[in-house]
C-alpha cells in the first residue's frame, strides 16, 4: 500500500482524479437531466442523494476490480480495455444523453441516477483501478476529492475540453500509460522477465501512451469527413 506521505501516492491520486473528470464529466449532465422534472425543492436532495449512491456503487465496483486485477492475465485483459477506452475518449463521439429519463418524483430521479452512473462508470472503475495500485485507501480518497470537481465544475471542464483538445490528448495518453505499467506487472509474467531491463515499467508506460495517441489520432481522421473542395475558379466571370 501506498504511504500517502510519499510523492507516488499524490501523483495516483492526482491520476485519479483527472480520470474522474476526463471519464465522468457527463455524469452532472446525467444528474441534470434526471432532476429536471422535479419540483424546486427536491431537486437538491435528489442530485445530493442520487451522487451518494453512485459514489457509493462506483466504490464498490472498485473494489471487486482492484481483487480481480490479482489475478493472472487480468491485468493484460485491463490495460488492452485501458488502452480502448484511451483510444475512443480521442474520436468523435455522438451525444446520448437524450436518453436519460427525467422522473417526476424524488426516489425515481435517485434511482436513474445511480443506474446510468453503473452503466456510464464502466470505463471509470477500470481506470481507477488501474491508477490506484491495489490501494482503496487511493480509490476512496481520489473519489472523495473528485465529487465536488465532477459534479460542480464539469461543464467547465468540458468547455476546456471543446476548446482545448491537448486536454482530451492527455487523457488519453494518461489510460495508455496507466494500461502499459499494468501490463508488466500482471502476476502470470515471470518475475525476472524484465528485471535486466532499466525502468521497464516506465518505458512500458510511454509506450502504452504513444500508442493510444497514436491509434486515437489515426482512427480519428479516418473518421472525419474530408472537406468540400470547391472547384469554382473565382478568378473567372
């Protein structure tokens, strides 16, 4: 376990929340969306309320991953859905979240909003494993911290993101450093398979990096229709 005195434990948990908020910034649209309905009084209970509860599950689907990434070649299994999830965050991505049902009553509105958060979160919980090292103590603390950041400035961080796509760039140079420092320490690997190699674990961590960059930024302009060329001479007429 980490000691959270030391420098390792503040840049996971600083990993941590960056993948909070890249991950989970839709989630205070979702809560929206879901309260919208409610009376003016009850949507502050219902927003408080249906964030506990999907923090609550969230923690909890954590902690079965952070047990299950024990297990031999889960880790690889982990960090190619890292790697994934880097990959997509980098391409366009349509708007789905006209799906939300808002509820006129405040148990229903609770209720969609931790549900679309497990379903939304999936992607989160692998991360957030991956980033905390087998700590909960990290897990939680990094949630902790996030809440206010997710659920109170996400429009703004999705606004940075709009207007500066470095942003999204480093998040998904950040899945793929995470996915390849797991890859090398997946228990089934022979413990001395990389032991004659210099920082093994952070030469696979740049690489795993690149690579969704890479991959990101390739799918993405394959995916972006090429513009008109307009073939009028304006030089004549």
């Amino acid at each position: 376990m980490l000691d959270i005195s030391t420098a390792a434990f503040w840049i996971a948990v600083a990993q941590i929340i960056l993948i909070d908020i890249l991950l989970g910034g839709d989630n205070a649209v979702v809560i929206a969306l879901a309260c919208r309905k409610l009376p003016d009084e009850q949507r502050k209970k219902g927003i408080f309320w249906g964030v506990v509860g999907a923090i609550g599950l969230r923690i909890v689907l954590i902690f079965f991953a952070l047990q299950l990434l024990a297990v031999p070649w889960l880790k690889v299994v982990g960090a190619l859905l890292l790697f994934w999830i880097g990959v997509k965050l980098l391409l366009p991505e349509e708007d789905a979240h006209g799906d939300v049902a808002a509820s006129t009553t405040l148990a229903g509105a609770i209720k969609t909003i931790i549900v679309a958060d497990a379903v939304m979160s999936l992607d989160n919980v692998i991360a957030v494993a991956g980033a905390a090292n087998g700590s909960m103590l990290l897990v939680v603390f990094g949630i902790l911290v996030s809440i206010p950041i997710v659920v109170w400035g996400s429009q703004l961080v999705l606004k940075l993101m709009d207007r500066y796509p470095i942003v999204i760039t480093a998040g998904g140079a950040l899945l793929g450093w995470i996915g390849g420092g797991m890859i090398v320490t997946d228990p089934a690997l022979p413990p001395n398979l990389l032991s004659g190699i210099p920082y093994a674990k952070t030469i696979a961590a740049v690489l795993g990096a690149v690579l969704v960059v890479a991959i990101g930024k390739w799918l993405a302009a394959r995916a972006t229709p090429p513009a008109a060329i307009d073939l009028t001479d304006s030089s004549k007429g």
